[in-house]
C-alpha cells in the first residue's frame, strides 16, 4: 500500500489499470495532466475559451477546467489532481477538490469520468494557455503516512536524510509537532503585485524582489493577499522507499496563535521527489491571508514533513530541474 512512482505508474497505463488518453510526462510520482482549451467560470458556470496566446488569471479570479479526455481507474486505485511545482511557484493552484468523491472516495469500483478540477492564484497574475501542463495526477492505493514517532528511526537507517548547514541531522537536532519541523530560511522573494507571470517569458528579478529576513530583526511587514517564495532552512530527501509531503503546522504555537491563520503555506505541489540525490531545501508558496498582513521572521516556523511510503522501492533516478536548488527558487524556463 502507497504511492505509485514512476514505472508503477508506466505499469498501470500499460496494464489498463489507469486509462488517460491524452497525458503529458510522467515524473517521478505523477502524471503531467494538460489544460484543454476551455475554462468554467465557477460562479456562472460559463464557459470561456482560452484564447491561443493565453488568459491572464488574477487574484479574484476562479475557474474551474475539465481533464481533456476521460479517466479510467481501476477499484483500488485513489488518484488526486495536485499543481505541478513550476506551476505553484508563479502562485497557481489546482486540485481535484470538485471530483473528490469519486477520485478518493469510490476506490472499490472502476471509474470512468472526466474529473473536474479548480484553478486560481494566490495573489499573482498569471498567464495561461491551451495545453499548459498546470495538473499533476498522483496514485495510490491507500492513505499510508509514517507515524511521526517513527521518523527518527527513519533517519537513523539513511530512509530519512535532514540536513543543514551544521550538515547530517539526527533526531535529537530537529524537532516534531505533528510531523518533523521545517523553518524558513533568511531570503524570501516577494512578488512584484500587478506583474503578469509567463511561464513561457520566464520569470526573473522584474517579478520578484529578493528579501534578507536577517536585516528586518522584527520582521519583514507583507500585506494582506501578497505572494511570496521561501525555502526550508533544512534540505530534506528520502531513499527511493518513501516521499516526503509538506503541510502547514497542524497545532499553534505555545503563545496560542495559529500562523495559519496568518498565511497559506505551500498551498500547492505538496509531495517532493524521493532519492537521496534529491537532497536540497524545499520551496514554498505562501499567501497572506490577515487582513491586518504579517510580519515574516528568519527560521520562523515553516511547515511541518510527513513520509509515505511507495508501493515498492522505485529505480526512477532522473534529475529534477530544480535539484541543486539553494533559498527560494523561482520558476525555471522548460515548464
């Protein structure tokens, strides 16, 4: 029971456990699912075309966008929609929250549907174009999750590596609340409001200003609504046995003050690809959502790690883009 990497999820198109007609790549541990060239507005219900040089998506914007083709899974089977990481860092989110009940909730029949997903920013403008590769489907056959007790024994067999500048980590050095702490690094880089992000232009110091939190002891002020990347203080990996997710703290702090009240952390993309050759600190969207806006802190606290396990151990060894990434890293040119 787990999540299925790469060549399970070759093995499960070949065998017609999984159907999908049209799909894009297949990554580590999904599949790349493409706009079509139409959109829903998730009020009217209208639908709206996507015009070939593409639809600028704004902050007040929601929509909501059909999977080109049909899906087939197989009983058994659990599939979510999640954003690809590009993607999420030009402040864009998708998911399968609309077709839910019968992506999770059916997984004792086969299903064959078309799935509804949304789409929105997180205080960006963006733009987007007929066969974006925005979606990524994930699998699994069960909601598997490595109790937060057993993550030191993770870490003492190599099956959970956690390092940073001090270098490799034991369990005595980091801390656990719901899952293994992350905290946020010295940089962030802060969306330029009213910029209109391209995947296709690339994205560079014209849309993002670079932030030394160390400069701001009392902490750097942000608006409410505005965007921003970070990163983990940690760089984190795991062997090819497991993947991490990342979610927000799930329990506030001693003084009682949810932070997620504050700001949407990482609200997209949340699974980070396995191999100890993935090893680097993680990036994270952030909205801020007090209206009163936030004050942000370096190694203030980030988000918190969780471990699933692969159906099987995964041979999948081909680098990411964005391996070697160091502080918050903003969308690379390639999608």
């Amino acid at each position: 029971m787990g999540i299925l990497a790469h060549e399970h999820l070759e093995q499960a198109l070949a065998a017609g456990l999984v159907g999908l007609d049209q799909h894009g790549s297949i990554g580590p541990l999904s599949i790349d699912v493409c706009l079509g060239d139409e959109l829903i507005d998730s009020t009217t219900r209208r639908p709206i075309r996507i015009p070939p040089d593409g639809l600028i998506v704004g902050p007040q914007d929601s929509y909501l966008w059909e999977f080109p083709t049909e899906l087939s899974l197989a009983a058994g089977l659990i599939g979510e929609v999640v954003t690809r990481s590009s993607y999420a860092r030009l402040g864009m989110a998708v998911s399968s929250e609309p077709s839910k009940s019968v992506l999770e909730l059916s997984l004792h029949e086969d299903r064959d549907f078309r799935p509804l997903c949304t789409l929105e920013t997180f205080g960006t403008m963006a733009r987007v174009r007929p066969g974006e590769p925005l979606g990524q489907l994930v699998l699994r056959t069960g909601y598997e999750q490595v109790p937060v007790e057993q993550l030191g024994a993770l870490m003492a067999k190599g099956d959970l590596v956690v390092a940073d500048d001090r270098g490799l980590l034991s369990e005595a050095q980091v801390s656990f609340n719901g899952g293994l702490e992350l905290t946020m690094d010295r940089h962030i880089r802060v969306y330029r409001a009213g910029t209109v992000l391209d995947p296709l232009q690339g994205v560079g110091d014209d849309d993002f200003f670079l932030v030394d939190l160390t400069r701001h002891p009392e902490g750097y002020w942000l608006g409410q609504d505005s965007f921003f990347l970070s990163s983990s203080r940690q760089a984190v990996a795991t062997s090819n046995k497991y993947v991490i997710s990342v979610t927000p703290f799930t329990s506030p702090p001693a003084d009682g003050h949810d932070p997620r009240k504050d700001r949407k952390t990482h609200p997209n993309a949340p699974y980070h690809a396995f191999g100890h050759a993935a090893l680097r600190p993680l990036t994270f969207e952030n909205h801020v959502l007090c209206p009163d806006g936030i004050r942000v802190t370096d190694r203030g606290k980030q988000a918190e790690l969780h471990v699933h396990p692969l159906i099987s151990p995964s041979a999948y060894s081909t680098p990411s883009r964005y391996q070697g990434q160091e502080g918050p890293t903003m969308m690379r040119q390639g999608r």
